[in-house]
C-alpha cells in the first residue's frame, strides 16, 4: 500500500508541476487553457479515486482483501474458473 501511495503522490506532484507551468504561459491561448482544465479534472479524479479505495479497503478489512482479490483475478484471467 505505502509503494502505492508514493506512485500516486508522484503523479499528483507531477500533476501539480504540470497545472503550474500552464497557468503560467496559457494566457488566452486555447489549447493550452483546455489542457489545463483537463489537468485539473484528472487532478481531482486520482484524489478520489485513492479516497474511494481507502474507503473500500477499510471497510473489506484486511483478511477480506485476499479473499476479494482471489475473486477479481479470477475473472480477469481468461482461462479461471
């Protein structure tokens, strides 16, 4: 979980870099004012998402999260029962 949360800070870190170098040089340029509406969008999903899968993981517990994650990699492996 913790490798998870570096990749996802990471990506919000880069994100960030990413919103604060558009705001600076978007001006009224179009395309670069949608690109950052975009990045702020994806910005906000990430955060929820990572707080909808705390939220899920929490209430799964931690001896039900195997038992879960048992089910889920059966479905998505073609040849599972």
């Amino acid at each position: 979980m913790l490798s998870e949360n570096i990749t996802i800070d990471k990506l919000i870190n880069d994100i960030d870099q990413q919103i604060e170098i558009l705001t600076a040089i978007a001006q009224d340029n179009a395309i670069l004012t949608e690109q950052l509406r975009l990045l702020l969008e994806s910005r906000e999903i990430i955060l929820c998402q990572q707080l909808e899968t705390e939220r899920l993981a929490e209430l799964l517990g931690s001896d039900d999260i195997a038992d879960h994650a048992t089910i889920i990699d059966r479905y998505r492996d073609p040849g599972g029962t």
